[in-house]
C-alpha cells in the first residue's frame, strides 16, 4: 500500500518505535517539550474541548516525589529519565470552550454543566490527545515510555489538585539501541476487524 509518509518516517513514528525504559544521558529541553506541545494541540477532541494538561518534572527535588508515586517497576525507569512529564484531564476545560469552540459557544452549558459528564469527557478526549503526545515525542526524535504504573490519587494530591486527573506519567529521552524490550505480539487485522 502506499502511504503519504515515506518508510523512515513510518518507521519513526510507528513500526520501529517502542515504549522506552532507558535513555540516553542527554536533556530535553523546554523548547522541545513546547514544539511537542504545538505539534500535537491539534488533535481531534469532541466540541475542540482541549484538556490535557502538561506538568513538567524537571528538578531532581520533584523527581524524587514523583518516584515515590510509581509503581516499584517503575522507579528506576522514572528517576533516570532524562524528562518526566506528568499527563493529566482537566476536569474544568469547559471553561474554555467560549474560545476553543465559536461554532457553538453554548455548548459550555449545554453539555458540560454536570461534573460527572466533564470528567468523563476530559480523560477520553485527554487520552485522545496524550496518544497524540506519545507520537509527537517519536515525532521530534525522542523515545517516550509512557506508564500508567503509578498512584493516581497520590500523584493528583503531590503535584495536580481536585480538577486536574492524572492520565499516565511519560518518560522522554533520546533512545539507546538496547532501551527497550522486544516487541510483545499483535492482534492481526482479521482478529479485530467485523465487516456489516
């Protein structure tokens, strides 16, 4: 089949790319963590609701509290990464929709009144959006492991608040050849596919 994007491209983003667990001793700057951002803010959302939210553990202080929040399995990973990025859903977007969604700038009340449905809606469309992330890093060069390996409520009261739900916790780096593990297997096209 031919595809829009060429084969390295393909091969960057998608068929040689792994979830990470080592990296490589190099920073990750903030201008870098920004041009993810930019590249990836675009993607589709329901009502172009956008409520990922970013927190950036960059001091080693803060590192050490995020530690404490993983997953045992996750520790080292996450303390020897050059960058942690914590993912969350902001449960109060619709406060932007006036802005985001011109179209219908009712639609901040008219479906999103009720905590429960922007709940809701914010972890769907902010996993929506953090998938996007995950490609977004593979995009710029990087290599992300992405866990979900971790103590919501604690990372929410250490570095979120009431409004803001942690999704995952991803690491960022450049890769080292031997940072991840060997493919685990697939389902195949006809497994998942139902034909009407």
């Amino acid at each position: 089949m031919p595809f829009a994007l060429d084969s390295t491209a393909l091969d960057l983003l998608f068929r040689e790319a792994h979830t990470t667990h080592a990296f490589a001793d190099e920073p990750v700057t903030d201008e870098q963590v920004q041009a993810i951002y930019d590249l990836i803010k675009i993607a589709p959302t329901a009502f172009n609701q956008s409520p990922l939210r970013l927190t950036v553990v960059r001091s080693s202080e803060a590192r050490q509290r995020l530690v404490q929040h993983m997953a045992e399995g996750n520790q080292a990973k996450t303390a020897a990464a050059p960058l942690a990025v914590i993912l969350s859903a902001d449960a109060e977007f619709h406060e932007e929709l006036p802005r985001l969604f011109p179209a219908f700038p009712a639609a901040k009340d008219a479906f999103f009144s009720e905590r429960s449905v922007r709940e809701q809606s914010a972890v769907l469309n902010a996993a929506m959006q953090a998938a996007y992330f995950i490609i977004g890093v593979r995009a710029l060069g990087l290599a992300a492991g992405p866990m979900n390996g971790i103590d919501h409520a604690g990372i929410q009261k250490e570095f979120l608040d009431e409004d803001h739900l942690p999704l995952m916790v991803v690491n960022i780096g450049k890769p080292v050849a031997d940072g991840h593990f060997a493919r685990s297997p697939r389902l195949d096209y006809a497994e998942v596919r139902t034909t009407r």
